[in-house]
C-alpha cells in the first residue's frame, strides 16, 4: 500500500500549494519527499504518514498537536517546521530542507570518528534538546538518523514531537512505544515515561557510537537489546577504543547512567559539560581524520507494550526471564494481639474458715502469686494495647540537635533525609518530617527530618576576560546554572571584543540569584562607525593626520603626475565615503605635479649659414609634436627665429607654450 502511495504521490500538489517531486527516505512511521512550495516558491520537506497511522483519528489529532508545539521552536539547530495538513487522507508536515546528510550516512562512510569530530557534532545537537527542554518538549527519540549535517557544515536536529505522538497511540487498550531500541533510556524501557534526562541518556548512547562505530548493545532481538539499557551499566568508550581520553570516558559514563539522578538534569546542563571536555583536548589535526575503517553494525527497532498507566512495568513475552532490579517489598506482619487478663480466683469465707493454718499460708502465696501474674498480665495488655506506642512530636523548626532531643524525649529517633532548599525555613532547621504530627509510632522507630539548606541560589557564571566568550556559550552556561538570559540583548560598540560576545551581565558574574532569574546579556557590536571624509585636493600630510587622529590605518601613499593637483596634495582617496572602523585601511594616491618634458632647442644655430636657418613654421610643427604650445612673438623679414623662451633643454611641462622671435 504504501509503494502505491509513494508512486501516486511523486508530481500530486498537496493542499493545492506543495508539488511532490521525489522520494527522499522512508522510515517506520513516514515517508519523506522533497517539494515545491508553489506559493513561496521554495524547496521544503514533506513527511507524509502511513496510512497506518493517517487513519487513527486519535493519533492525528495527537500529532497535529505536537506539530504545532515543535513548530513553536525557533533554533537554529532545529529543523523548522513550516506547516501541517490532511489532504484528502494524506496526513503530512511541511518542514525546512536540509541540503545534506545524516549522521548515519557519515557512520556508514567514517565508522567512528575522532572525540573532538564527535563532541563538535554533539553540542549542536545538545544546543536544539535545550532549546526543545526550555520549551517544555522531550524529543524521545535522538539517534544519527534525526542528526541532519548540512553541507554548509550546518547540524540540525529533526523530529521534535513525534515520538511522542506515535509512543501514546492506542492500539488493542495498550500503549506502544516506537523507537530505536539502541538509544532508549532505561526509565523509558520499564516505566515508559521519559523526561529531558531520557533525551540526555540517548545523546549520551549517540556519542558512545560516534566515538567507538557502534552502539553499547547489541542482541538478537529489540527486547533483549531493551533490557541490557535497563540491568546493565553502559561501558566506557575506552574499553572498545583504547586511547579514549578520560574525561570523554566520564561525560558518556554520566550521561548514560542507569538512574536519572546521575545524569545531567537536562540537555543544556549536558552542553556546559561538554563545551568543557572539548576544550580541554588537543587541537585536531586534520591528518588523522578518516584513518578508520568501516565497521559493519544492525540497529534494531522496538516495539514493547506497555500497561495504560504511565507507570507500569513493560509486559515481557511470556518466554522472557526477566525480573526487575529491585527488591520487591514484603507484605507486613500482622499486628499482634495483646493476650487476654488474666483475673485472680475468688474465695469464699466459708472454704477459708475451714482451711488449717498451713494450707491457710500456702493459700495466700498462691494468691500473691495470682496477683502478681494478673499484673504482668495487665502490664503486658497495656504494653501491647498502648505503652509500646508514641506520638510524633513537631520537629519543624528545630535544629538538628534540637529535633534529635524532641524526638528522644518522646521515644523516638530521627533519620536525616535529602536536604532541601528553601525561602522561609533558615539553613540546618527542620523543614518537613515524615510522618507529621500526631502520629502513632512504635517506640524506638525513627522520623525521617528533611533539613533546610537556606535559600537556594546559583552563581551567575563569570565569561572570558579577554571577551572570547560568545552569547551561545555563555547561554549554556546560564542555563547550567539555572539562570535564564533575557529576551532583549542588548548591544554596545567596543574596540577590543569581538562581534557578539559577552561585554557584561547584570547581575554581574559571581552574584548569587534565585532559580531562573533573568539575567541581561550585554554583547558587543563590534568596533562604533567612523564616518570617512574624503581629503581629495588636500595637502597629504594633514590628510594622514586627520585620517589617523580620527582612527583610520592610513596606507603607504601611491603617488602620479597630475596636471590639476599641485604636488604633495591627494588627488584621490579609497575609499573616500561611507563608514569604517579602526581596522580600515585608507589609501591616498598624492600627486607629484606635472610630469616635466625637456623642451626642444628651435634657435637658428648659425644665421651666417642659410642652410641652418630654423623657420618659424619649423619651429612651430617641432615644438607642437612634442605637445608644447607655441606664441610667435616678434617676426622678422626672413622668418629665421632667432630666441624662445623657455629656452632650449630646459624641463616643463607638456603644453607648456613657447614663445619664439624670429627676424
């Protein structure tokens, strides 16, 4: 069915707005075309579903839903998500084209790559899951194939949603999860809920790949793989590729921990790690890479079904032997019936009467004996019924030593739990206890306190000194501290720091704030405009003077003849308008005046030989060739020009006019 949709699809226009006009991939939930949007005349990517899952009006109402909650990203690491619609029961996304490939496409080509390769390729995956954990969305389904490397060395993560819309479709009163069993967290294994703790343990799985060119697990089906994620800790990088340095060891190690707890609470606290892993390893040198050789692997794909309840256990074929981790509890003893009382005999006045004085003592030892067995047996019956019992005193409040005393007074001890901030309740008291007051408690039992730690507050992390600190960075660090950056960033002209990075905060570094306090980012704008005046015509001392005083890298000076300029003045400048900054360089081309010709010698060198005789039209054609200008001054009978001035040899320049006198 779905061939036929593929091949009927190829040239339809869906919507009456996107031209299909080939089949990009096909995955388990959707097929992939690039498109035409007619109306905005663009390339985009259309993920049309399977019918499968197109005719389940619940799921795509769901997956309408979450479409639109991806579409509210706005990262650029995120692939956008342009539109949703039904077209005649083809259920699609239009989505942003990615000129490129997948992370598994370069796996299938590298096999592993180097840890500085891997890292750099992780943080902007890292940076799209915080934008996507900020917003409250859970990818739930990272893996190379939703890593998309552009081929302008771009990464782009895709799919934000729609794991979640395909793991709550109903189908027979179960829930199904779909994923790729590689890169699920154990709490999505047993529980099936995730959080953005699953997303980080899945990224984590993803660099364990790209470091050693093959994931940690691996099994003869998807469940077996599923249950190694839950019962088994995932190894070091180090143990597959000797050499792995070991502060990557620790960063898969934490980020692929069993329990949630360990593991960096989100994928911006995940990024502030790995940002400093990376930094602290060695340059990369472009010679080693693709020095590996491909290694084969198979990923497999789960299908587990799970109870309705968020949270209930996975239900494993009847064949498997799998129990969980933990110790079941055991069900509690029965309480214990305190023993009936026990009342003394009564006697009579007539039977003691008749009783011999011996027997008379024996009888009254036997009594007190009586007696003495109906008071431990009341005794007992008050122990049991009530005396062994104690109420909870109120420990809120108290110091430690203090609740520890309360508590023993009243027959109890105290076991510390999880300490906890808070606003109210001074640092080292008492903030809650378990069980509360009035409770009945057997004596010796224990109230767990849990103290106050204060106030909580983050330090608002410092940013490089020498202003080599970007906003993206230090918006991963804010975001390990939890502390948000304003919406607003406000920029300032410097000469020293760098386009975009960090100027100042406020608060300002060091400061200690509440959870999510806003703080304002300020970045540079880079070097303030000098505006550029154009010295043209003007002396070139003073033009390298002004052009210098106002900020300006003036040039060494070209210099050309110039007929209009005096020598030592500019006659051009470049550029010679607009705006510039202190690393403009500005060249002046000053003149040195007008080139100087020699100018010819006309004068008749010897009068008394006629055959010397330079006549004026001689003289004239002579002079007006080499481009001199020519006066006649005084003209005599013969025509024989006897002076000029300039004189002969001497240097002017071109169209310089001679005057000559002839006789």
């Amino acid at each position: 069915m779905d061939a036929t949709i593929s091949d009927s699809l190829i040239g339809r226009v869906l919507d009456g707005r996107y031209r299909v006009e080939a089949r990009i991939a096909r995955g388990g939930m959707a097929t992939v075309y690039r498109a035409l949007d007619t109306r905005l005349d663009r390339v985009v990517a259309i993920k049309v579903m399977h019918q499968l899952y197109a005719d389940d009006d619940q799921f795509v109402s769901r997956f309408i839903r979450e479409a639109k909650s991806a579409a509210k990203l706005s990262h650029p690491n995120v692939v956008a998500v342009f539109d949703q619609g039904d077209d005649h029961g083809v259920v699609f996304l239009a989505m942003e084209y990615v000129h490129g490939r997948t992370l598994r496409d370069l796996l299938r080509e590298r096999t592993r790559l180097l840890p500085q390769e891997a890292l750099s390729i992780l943080e902007p995956v890292l940076s799209a899951l915080s934008a996507a954990h900020i917003a409250g969305l859970v990818h739930r389904d990272v893996k190379p194939e939703n890593v998309l490397l552009a081929d302008d060395g771009r990464v782009k993560v895709a799919d934000f949603g729609l794991a979640r819309a395909a793991a709550n479709l109903e189908a027979t009163s179960a829930t199904t999860l779909i994923g790729t069993v590689a890169y699920l967290a154990p709490e999505q294994v047993i529980r099936g809920v995730a959080d953005p703790r699953s997303d980080v343990y899945a990224a984590g799985i993803m660099l364990f790949e790209m470091l050693t060119g093959r994931p940690p697990y691996e099994g003869e089906t998807a469940v077996s793989v599923a249950l190694r994620h839950a019962h088994e800790d995932v190894p070091a990088p180090s143990t597959v590729i000797p050499g792995t340095p070991v502060v990557v060891d620790q960063l898969v190690t934490r980020a692929t921990a069993r329990d949630p707890d360990l593991r960096p609470r989100d994928a911006a606290a995940f990024l502030a790690e790995t940002v400093r892993v990376r930094r602290s390893l060695p340059a990369l040198d472009a010679d080693a890479v693709g020095s590996t050789t491909l290694i084969p692997r198979v990923q497999h794909t789960l299908v587990v079904e799970l109870p309705t309840a968020d949270t209930g256990p996975i239900a494993v074929p009847p064949q498997s032997t799998w129990q969980p981790a933990w110790p079941q509890p055991k069900p509690p003893a029965p309480p214990i019936s305190p023993p009936s009382s026990v009342q003394p005999p009564e006697y009579d006045d007539e039977y003691r009467q008749s009783r011999r004085p011996g027997r008379r003592r024996r009888g009254w030892i036997a009594l007190l004996i009586v007696l003495l067995l109906a008071a431990g047996a009341a005794g007992a019956g008050w122990w049991f019924a009530d005396g062994r019992w104690a109420s909870t005193p109120s420990l809120i409040n108290l110091s430690m030593a203090g609740a520890i005393s309360t508590a023993k007074a009243a027959g109890l001890t105290v076991k510390v739990g999880t300490p906890a901030y808070d606003e109210k309740v001074p640092k080292d008291e008492v903030l809650h206890q378990d069980p509360p007051p009035p409770h009945r408690l057997l004596r010796g039992d224990a109230i767990t306190i849990e103290l106050s730690k204060g106030p909580e507050r983050f330090t608002v992390p410092s940013f490089g000194a020498a202003g080599d600190t970007s906003l993206t960075e230090y918006q991963a660090e804010l975001a390990a501290a939890n502390l948000k950056v304003s919406d607003t960033v406000p920029q300032l002209f410097n000469e020293t720091v760098p386009l975009g990075n960090v100027i100042s905060t406020d608060p300002t570094p060091g400061q200690q704030e509440k959870r999510d306090t806003v703080v304002i980012v300020t970045v540079s704008a880079g070097p303030a405009p000098i505006p550029i005046i154009n010295y043209a015509g003007q002396p070139a001392d003073q033009a390298t003077t002004a052009l210098t005083t106002a900020g300006f890298i003036v040039a060494p000076p070209t210099q050309d003849f110039s007929t209009t300029v005096p020598a030592g003045s500019v006659i051009s400048q470049t550029p010679n308008s607009g705006t510039g900054n202190r690393s403009t360089t500005i060249t002046l081309d000053v003149s040195k005046g007008p080139q100087l010709f020699k100018v010819p010698n006309v004068v008749t060198s010897n009068l008394a030989d006629p055959a010397t005789w330079t006549s004026i039209k001689q003289a004239t054609s002579e002079l007006k060739d080499l481009g001199f200008g020519v006066k006649v001054g005084k003209s005599g009978r013969f025509g024989v020009v006897t002076s000029q001035s300039p004189r002969g040899g001497s240097m002017y320049p071109l169209g310089t006019v001679v005057t000559i006198n002839a006789n």
